[in-house]
C-alpha cells in the first residue's frame, strides 16, 4: 500500500448538543470521496481528536473505516502524551485495519533522543506504516530536516512524513537533500503551499481543506505534467484557502460552516475552548465561496 496525492483529514462531525454525529461521518465521507480524494485521515488535530474521549475516539474511528468501505487507505490518527498510550491507539488501528497510523511527537519533549525511541517502539508494536507528523505549533516540539531524516532511514515502518513547520517548501527540500530511503513527504498547512510543495518533491497533502476537489484537481494536473494549469486551478482559489487557514478566528470552525453550507453536516459545532465565528466572518465566507462559482 502506498500513499499519495491528496488525503484529507477528516473532520469530526458533532451536534448542536456537542455529542459525535456518526450519521454525519458517512455523510462526509462520501462527499470527501465523491471529490475524488485518494486517502482519508480521521483523528487528526483538525479532527479535534484533542477534544475526544476514548471511546468517541474508537467510534470516530470505526465509523470512518466502515464507511469508507476499502474504496481509499484510511490513515488513522494515534499520538498521545506517553508512548505506552500512542503504542496501544496504533495497534487499535491496525486491528481494525487502518493502511497507517499517524504520530505527532509527545508534548513539549525536547529531548530528540526520547522523541527518535518514541517513533522507535511505536513502529516496532504495529506492521502499518507510521507517517511521522512534523507539528511543532501544536506539539512544542522542533523536529530539524536532518533529525527527520534519520528517524525515516533508521527506523522500519517509518515510512511517510507530514509537515506543519511553515515553510514547508523549503523544509520538503532540505528532506529530500538528506533522506537515503524512499519516503513520502506530505505537505499540510491547510493546503496553503500546496502547489509549491509539489514542486518541490512532495508526494501529496494531508489537509482537511473543504473544497478538496481543488487539491485533487491541482494535483492531478500536476501529476499530468501540465504544471502551468496546475498552478493556474491552485492559485485561482488560494484566497478561499487563505481564509479558511484563519486559525485565530476559528479555523475548524470556517471549515465546518463550509461542509454545512455543502450539506455534508447539520451543525457546524466545534468543542469548547473554541472561540465563536461572528456575523461578519460568516458574511466574508459566503461571499468568497459565491465569487468563486463554488456554491450550491
């Protein structure tokens, strides 16, 4: 099994009343699919996995998998604060047959040396892929390109890498520059440089942007060779993808209220501490999506 091109991750639909919506995991799943999305990746930080309990963990979980069906590789989502807790989540995942696990390093660990043996035994507990997920605005932790690299060339079973550190461009290229095996590197950062991290090497995105048949679509001109169309789609709608990055104001709020407006959800709920979206933002929203021939 390998990943590549465009993987979403996946939100976690909820209620007005805060409780998970299970119905609205298979309603986005297939919106996801139908935008042609060639991997899916719940229980991710913009899946509010934070926000979960583990058993709301396990349900997610499930439910993505079962609705999915086998159609596309589900990338499961396992980082923890302790390895023991990351290590049981990854073989969870695998018994359910996930295609990867993603890990995020522990919180605010900075000693490298106990973040390498972290990847290390939670790569020898399951035989799934382990994407390493480069997130050091969440995690506290600063992973440099060259201690990347030796993570993925000499561990087994490390074999993708997801990055969060802006700028990823030039971060893909210093990875490239120093990685001996054959790994893929994703971007992220809410699709922001995503033509840019194609043209630097990158495999694909793992981004839960929520018009994903634009990614797909970028990519694939891309992957055609026809680079100028590629950067020509991509561009055209970089101010939606700006606005929805907005993380200050809401961002996996912006990017609920869009599935609700597409009617993938019923409610555009995000858990608390979260901070609202006003009228005004709401407004620009609408506005920018009708603009760029988006609505309906």
């Amino acid at each position: 099994m390998i990943l590549s091109g465009v993987c979403t991750i996946a939100l976690t639909p909820f209620t007005d009343q805060g409780d998970v919506d299970l119905e609205g995991i298979d309603s986005l799943t297939e919106l996801y699919l139908d935008s042609g999305v060639h991997g899916l990746v719940p229980l991710g930080i913009m899946g509010e996995a934070h926000k979960l309990s583990d058993a709301e963990r396990g349900a997610v979980m499930q439910r993505y998998l079962s609705a999915a069906g086998g159609r596309v590789p589900v990338v499961v989502g396992c980082s923890a604060a302790a390895t023991r807790v990351t290590v049981e989540r990854a073989r969870e995942a695998e018994a359910a047959a996930a295609a990867a696990v993603m890990v995020a390093p522990p919180n605010n660990v900075g000693n490298l040396d106990l973040v390498f043996e972290h990847y290390q035994r939670v790569a020898e507990a399951v035989s799934v892929p382990v994407v390493v997920q480069d997130e050091p605005v969440n995690t506290g932790v600063v992973m440099p390109a060259p201690f990347i690299a030796s993570i993925v060339d000499e561990i087994e079973g490390c074999c993708y890498v997801k990055l969060e550190e802006a700028p990823t461009t030039i971060k893909i290229t210093r990875l490239l520059k120093e990685i001996r095996a054959d790994v893929g590197i994703f971007g992220g950062l809410g699709g922001l440089y995503f033509y840019e991290e194609l043209v630097r090497g990158a495999t694909g995105i793992m981004t839960g942007f929520a018009y994903q048949e634009i990614l797909v679509r970028t990519y694939e001109l891309f992957s055609e060779g026809s680079k100028s169309e590629a950067r020509e789609h991509f561009f055209r709608h970089l101010p939606l993808i700006r606005f929805e990055a907005q993380l200050g104001v809401g961002g996996v709020g912006i990017r609920k209220e869009v599935f609700k407006l597409r009617g993938a959800i019923s409610s555009s709920h995000v858990r608390f501490p979260a901070p609202p979206l006003d009228k005004e933002t709401l407004r620009e929203l609408e506005e920018l999506i009708g603009l760029l021939g988006l609505a309906g």
